[in-house]
C-alpha cells in the first residue's frame, strides 16, 4: 500500500504543478518576485493582475495542496524511521 500512496501523492503534486503553470499562464499571472516589482511601475493593471493571482491561484486548494501533500510525505517517513529508531528521534 505504501507504492500506491507514494503514487497518488506523486500524481497529486504533478496536477498541483501542471495547474499552476495552465492557469498562470493562461491569465498572464506573476511568475515570480522579479515580475511583481516590474509590473508594480503600473499601479491599476499592478491591482488587476494581483487580485487575478488571489483569485485565480492563490485561494483555490487544487493550486495549494502541493505543501500538504509533502506534509503528509514527511510525517509518514518520520513516523516510520522513529518506528525503527525510537531513541534517536526527539521532537
């Protein structure tokens, strides 16, 4: 069961990537902090294209459930390894 887990949350965080990139590019979004100071020089399409980003990537959980899933990833190899070795894992 492990492989078919690892699988899905693989397939998931491909989906997550492939759905930014189509809706960023798609809707012109900001791809980066170096686009968002270039595009601030013009305050009302800087406002049309930030609520865009909200709108469009940043609030929907198809786009954000990438650092949930290697959340889980990580909790799932730490609850194994203190399985194996119960003495050298503090948290």
């Amino acid at each position: 069961w492990p492989k078919v887990g690892y699988s899905l949350i693989g397939f998931g965080l491909c989906a997550t990537f492939v759905a930014n990139f189509s809706i960023t590019l798609a809707y012109d979004s900001f791809t980066g902090l170096g686009n968002v100071l270039e595009a601030a020089k013009d305050l009302q399409g800087f406002l049309v294209r930030w609520s865009d980003f909200f709108d469009k990537i940043y609030t929907k959980p198809y786009t954000r459930v990438g650092p949930y899933l290697l959340g889980l990833v990580l909790a799932y190899y730490l609850y194994k390894w203190k399985q194996n070795n119960p003495k050298k894992l503090k948290l």
